[in-house]
C-alpha cells in the first residue's frame, strides 16, 4: 500500500518524467510542463491557448469555479479566455433536473461575467460518484508576441503576490463545513468566509490584465497558486524559470476569516487552495509601477520575494530567521476533507 498516490496533484518528479515523454511538434508554442498554466499553439496568424482543469472539491455553486479558474490560466499566458466546453459528471441516485438547472445556472452565469461563450461538453449521470464534478476545457487567444512564457523569468526578478492567500479554500470549507465551523467561529464571520468565492472571488484575469498592460516585456511570468496553495505555486513558478526564491512571510497577506479558519481546523494556508491570488515575476526595476497600477484598481497586492540564481535555494524568511518553502504532498483541503471522512 505504501506505493498508493495520496489525493491531489501528482508528485512533480513523477509528472516531470511523464512529461519528458511527449512528442515536440512544430506547431507548439509553448507545451506541457512543470509551472505552466496553459499550452500555446499556433493557428494561421495567432496562437491559441489551451486549457483544462477540472472541479473536484465544491459542490455548491459548482460552476461558478470552472469558467474562473480555467480563464485565469489562460489570462496567465497573457491570453483572453474566449470558449468554454464543459464536461458534467452527475451522481446517479441523487440528481434532480433542480439540480442539473443549478449547476448550468452558475456555468452560465459565471461565462457571461468573464464574456467567455459556453459552446458545448458532455453531461451524464455516473455512477460510482457522491457529487457532481466538472472538467472544462477553455480556449483563449493572443498574438505570440503578446504571450507571457514563465521559463522567461529570470535570477532578480521581484515575486509580486497580488491579493491575499487561499481565497478559493477559504470560501470551499465554510460552503462545505459549515456547520463544523459554527462551534467555533460567528455567524457574521462564516458568511463572509462563504462569500469569498464572489468577494475578493477567484478570478485573477482583471489583475493579471492590469499587469500586462502596466509592463509589458517587463512582465516575465504569471501564475495563480491553486491546488498545493501558495507554497506549491511559488515552487511551480521556480520550477518552470530553473531559479531559486525565497519570499518574506511578512509580505504574504493571510484574510482573518482564512487565518480563523485555519486555526480552528488546524490548517496551514500557506498549503491551502489559493485561486483568487496571482503571483508575478517582474523586472525588479518596475515593482513599484505594477504595484501602484494594482493598488490603483483595489486589488491589494506586496513585494514578496526574489528570484535567485540557484534553483535548489527555495526558502522563505520569517521572523528574521530563514528555513525551506514548506512542501505540501496534499493540498490542505484535501488533507482536510480525508481527516473528516475517516
């Protein structure tokens, strides 16, 4: 049993190995591999941005999560999202048409904020599942010079985080341990936790929009920490650029809700699910530019790390004393939600 994969992402060395063996073709941009959001190809005179990734955790407001967190990856590899196709796995014995007419409400509603166009999927009733999934698959555009590839991060490039951490995490646990969290924590606080998923929300396509537009080649790469929280996607974008970071954890901003949650489950939110934050390497001159031009539109955002020249110095500092990044296996939630079931 000890070969058993824990839920959640696959290890990195694994995947890496996995992925070393796809073939290269000419048409691909920007292909799979560790830290990237997205793959780019070349279509007559534009490229196109692929996308998927699916739903698992949520069952309220289901999707609402799909749209927003695949369009933040395209808007990543400074590409618009513009199509949407949508795979709906229902759970047999418990699906009700209220059901299927909810979650194509939210999928719905959720495209039209981000003016993407829901052109299709596959939707059926499965058995062997206790909740609805979804897998999407997003298709954005852009011009190749236009395209943010994270391998273009460099040694000195300043770690932007814009927003604070594990906004998506914070919104899925009060959503779905609700009940759980009221023996500890106020009515007023739960519910703002649940709002999360709208306010700040999960979306990081305006912010990375901003930065695009304020930097330009100055803007070396973007990527929004989801599953493996914070930590795992300051890895990732290491990981991706072949550096080292280290990041201050004083700059690393925690919402109380999240930090109180946190606390009464015994979480740490540096591990937690993290869409609704985006991470930037930027050429360390314009740091205050890209600050200043997310401030300006309401979007709270810090100074929180360097690049470094060696890719096996992934530290972080915190009360002025310096140690490893922490290595989530599993994301929080999912540690969470196995602790829960068992």
């Amino acid at each position: 049993m000890s070969d058993i994969l824990p839920a959640g992402k696959l290890p990195p060395e694994l995947l890496a190995s996995l992925l070393a063996t796809i073939p290269d073709d000419p048409s691909i941009v920007i292909g799979a591999g560790l830290g990237r959001d997205a793959a780019a190809v070349r279509y007559g005179d534009h490229v196109l941005v692929l996308k998927t990734d699916p739903i698992t955790f949520a069952t309220d407001e289901i999707g609402w999560y799909g749209p927003n967190v695949n369009a933040n990856d395209i808007a990543c590899m400074g590409a618009t999202p513009r199509w949407m196709l949508v795979t709906a796995l229902l759970p047999e014995g418990s699906t009700t048409p209220e059901l299927v007419k909810h979650v194509f409400g939210t999928l719905r509603d959720a495209c039209a904020a981000l003016n993407i166009s829901l052109v299709g999927g596959h939707t059926e009733i499965t058995t062997g599942l206790d909740r609805v999934m979804l897998t999407g698959m997003m298709v954005g555009d852009a011009h190749e010079e236009d395209l943010i590839d994270p391998r273009s991060a460099k040694p000195g490039d300043a770690l932007i985080l814009a927003r604070g951490i594990a906004i998506e995490g914070t919104s899925l646990i009060a959503r779905e341990m609700g009940s759980r969290l009221a023996e500890s924590l106020d009515a007023d606080q739960i519910e703002r936790a649940r709002n999360f998923l709208h306010a700040p929300g999960i979306s990081v396509v305006r912010a990375a929009t901003i930065l695009r537009e304020t930097l330009g080649r100055d803007l070396h790469a973007l990527h929004d920490p989801t599953e493996g929280g914070l930590a795992t996607g300051i890895r990732e974008i290491a990981i991706a650029a072949g550096t080292g970071v280290v990041v201050d954890r004083e700059q690393i901003t925690v919402y109380p809700e999240t930090q109180a949650i946190c606390e009464v489950l015994e979480l740490d939110p540096l591990g937690l699910i993290a869409s609704g934050a985006l991470l930037a390497a930027v050429e360390a001159p314009r740091v205050e530019d890209a600050l200043t031009a997310l401030r300006q539109d309401g979007i709270p955002a810090t100074r929180m790390g360097t690049l470094l020249d060696d890719p096996s110095v992934v530290r972080m500092a915190a009360n002025g004393h310096a140690g490893e990044l922490p290595i989530f296996a599993v994301d929080e939630i999912a540690r969470l939600f196995a602790r829960v079931s068992n």
